[in-house]
C-alpha cells in the first residue's frame, strides 16, 4: 500500500521517488511505501511533509 501523508492543513501527500530521491505529490499514481529507516515529519511552517532517516 502506497504511503500517503495528511498535513495539518488538511491537504492529502503521497511518497514518490527517483533512485534515491524520495519526495511528495498530490498525485497518488505510482506512489511508493516508506522504507522502513526513513521517518516522515512536517515543516512547522509550510506544512509540507519531508522524509528524513530515523533517528
């Protein structure tokens, strides 16, 4: 099941990546699941959510 993120705005993301690149998108086609050494959090500004390895 493809990854999908709801922010705090309530605007709905899903996981997408190129090689090593993981980035967000609107569109669920072709989305991806989360590796599971990646974590999600979101920008207390913007909103956005951005992946970054666990800590």
């Amino acid at each position: 099941m493809a990854y999908s993120h709801t922010n705090s705005k309530g605007n709905t993301y899903w996981l997408h990546s190129k090689g090593r690149l993981f980035f967000f998108s609107k569109k669920p086609e072709d989305a991806i699941d989360l590796p599971e050494n990646l974590e999600v959090f979101e920008n207390s500004r913007t909103g956005l959510p951005m992946v970054r390895k666990k800590q």
